[in-house]
C-alpha cells in the first residue's frame, strides 16, 4: 500500500465516500482489478515494484525457518515472492476484494498453502509470532506501530517501503536506482535485546542505558569506573569497546555470554531491581 497523503487532495470526495459506506472495504467480486491509487484504510493503493520486493526479502535473509507477515498486503505480491521462496508468509489487508485477488493468484502461483491472507485491521490483528515484518505505510502509521514492533522477539526484521520509523533508527536501507520508476528506498531494522539497567559481571558490574539498538554505559571492576565505547546491539548481539578491548557476546534473556577480542570469555547477569 502507498501513502494517502500524495494523493489526499484528489481523493478526497472519495475518501469521504468510503468512510461513509465502506465502499473500500465489501464484497468479494470475482472479476475484481484493483485501481493504482485506489483509497483504503488510511492508505492509497500502489503496489511496490517487484524488483524492491525482492531487495526486501533478500536484506530480510530470509530462510525457510521464518515466518513472514505484511501489514497492509494489497494484491499479495510480497507474501508471494515469500512463499515462492519457500517461505510460510501471511497477509493482513483491510480490503476484503484485495484479500480475495491475493488467494486466487497464490493459487495460480501453486504456493497458497504458504501463502495465506486475512482481511483485517493491521491495528486489531496480533503478528506477534512474526519473524519478519513488511509493510509500506504513512509514517504516522510506522510509529504507531513502533512500539508493538519493538516488543516483539528480538532478532525479528522489519523491512519498510519507502518510510522511516522516525526516532527508530534504520539498521540498513538500500536506494533501488534501476527498473524503479518511484517509491525504491527499502529500509530494514532488527528489533533489539532489551538490555538497559544494571549487569553483574562478576567481578564487577556494566551499567547500560538503550536507545533502541543504540548503547552507552560505565563498566566497573578493579576499583574503576571505564565507559563503555562504539555500542550496540543486532537484535540479541551485543558488542561494545572498553578501553582497547572489544566485547561481543550473545543476550539470552538475563543472561549475556561471549568474548574479549575474540578469545577470553566474559558473562553477566541481569540485576534484579
């Protein structure tokens, strides 16, 4: 789905239409082709070029472990190209006719059984057992999202058409500059560990203060008090400098376990309180 506010003075009667009567959202026609601009739920429709759904899937890495959801799936073609990658992917989309094409043409791709739609409000649908997100939506509605985003299992990848988080910095994004008229910059984030307060080293403690994958913090032990440099996190991968030594490890709940420039083993343990 494309943004309304491109096109939000052109659509306005029509909007007004819709909200009056549902007029975006009832029946299933089977001779049914949906309209480049076509007003839905808080969104116009526009599909994303299929070269950048393929950029997307592929920063996704994804792998025939995962399970990918699109928020807002419009003719299905992201759940598609999942599931033709062997991938189980499921659609949630507020126009039932748009939900009903996406069957028919999973079907005609041989992949309905890992491609699967729903009609829904993204708002009112729990995704929550994603592994991978994708969506292409306004801002406003990317931070509204924002926050069910972050609570989900990290490591989870959430891939963006075209708009940011706001304050969620991206963790990567590429600019599509060939066979993509418009709307070709895919941004991806990985929701982090949640890692902020205080760690029991055991001869000492790290003290660590988040912002979102971003870190800072005080490591204390042997009488001194050394900041911690370069920090962040890749969803349950940690990594920071103290001094001349480079720390990375793995975050298991309340338990972090790994290594100092890459031989000599540290761990920590959350602290209650």
């Amino acid at each position: 789905m494309m943004p309304v506010h491109r096109f939000f003075r052109s659509f306005l009667v029509v909007t007004a239409c819709a909200a009056m009567l549902g007029c975006a959202t009832t029946g299933e026609d089977p001779d049914y082709k949906p309209r480049v601009g076509q007003v839905g739920k808080d969104v116009v429709w526009v599909p994303t070029n299929q070269v950048l759904v393929d950029r997307m899937l592929d920063m996704a890495d994804l792998t025939p472990k995962d399970y990918l959801v699109d928020l807002g799936s419009g003719d299905g073609r992201t759940v598609i190209t999942a599931a033709k990658r062997g991938v189980r992917a499921h659609g949630i989309e507020y126009n039932a006719d748009m939900v009903a094409l996406s069957k028919r043409a999973a079907q005609a791709e041989g992949v309905s059984r890992r491609a699967t739609f729903a009609q829904g409000d993204i708002f009112e649908s729990d995704f929550s057992d994603a592994t991978v997100v994708t969506l292409y939506l306004l801002p406003d509605l990317n931070a509204r999202l924002r926050p069910l985003l972050l609570a989900m299992k990290p490591g989870t990848r959430v891939l963006s058409n075209s708009f940011d988080m706001g304050e969620w910095p991206a963790d990567d994004s590429v600019h599509i500059t060939e066979n993509c008229p418009g709307y070709c910059i895919a941004y991806k984030w990985v929701v982090p560990a949640r890692v902020e307060g205080t760690w029991s080293t055991g001869n000492g403690r790290l003290e660590l203060k988040q912002n979102f994958q971003m870190l800072e913090g005080v490591l204390h032990e042997g009488g001194s008090a050394r900041p911690i440099g370069d920090a962040r996190l890749d969803g349950t991968r940690i990594r920071f400098n103290v001094g001349e030594d480079r720390y990375t490890g793995e975050v298991d709940g309340g338990e972090m376990r790994g290594t100092v420039n890459g031989s000599r083993p540290w761990q920590a343990t959350r602290q209650a309180g």
